[in-house]
C-alpha cells in the first residue's frame, strides 16, 4: 500500500493536480470591474478531477470483475451483470456532478 502511494503514477498526478490549483489561484487573482475573476477554472478543475476519478473506479471495478471471471468462470455471467450495473451507476454519479459542477 506504501509503496503504490509513492509510485511515479501518483506522484505525477499529485504534481499535476497541485500544479493546476496553483495556476488557477493566480489566473483568477485578477478581478475584471463586476467583480468576477477574469478565468474562472474552479468548474473545469472540479470536472478534471470528477472525470479522473470516475475513470480509475471504473478500471478498478474493471480489473476486479475480470480477474474474478477468470478465477470462477463458472459465475462470469452474474459478475459480469454485477460490473455493468455498478459501472452504469458510477457513470451516472459522474453526470450528475459534472451537471452539477457546470451549472455552478
């Protein structure tokens, strides 16, 4: 578990996602005369993270029922119905908070 925290994958994304909410607090610094900043990134940076995580539950949920359909295949149909169900919800989810992430 440590070792994946550390993994060059992780640290990428961390650097990029740290890296992406410095610049967004400085391009919004500037406030245009209504009082709004200028680039608002806040919903784009929520949709980035709302559609990066919604991928990664969705591979893992992935990842899980095949390597389950491959230890039983006796089962892989109730799994693989189990997989979809759980990943049309997960998509669902993300819809909805990407709608909600938009209309902000």
């Amino acid at each position: 578990m440590i070792r994946s925290l550390f993994s060059t994958r992780t640290l990428t994304a961390v650097a990029a996602v740290a890296l992406t909410a410095l610049l967004a607090d400085v391009a919004s610094a500037q406030e245009a005369s209504g009082g709004h900043a200028l680039i608002d990134l806040t919903k784009y940076f929520g949709a980035g993270l709302i559609t990066i995580g919604a991928a990664l539950g969705i591979s893992r949920l992935a990842a899980a029922a095949y390597e389950s359909m491959a230890r039983q295949p006796e089962v892989a149909g109730s799994i693989s119905t189990a997989m979809l169900i759980a990943a049309a919800l997960i998509e669902g989810f993300t819809f909805f908070a990407l709608a909600i992430c938009f209309l902000k």
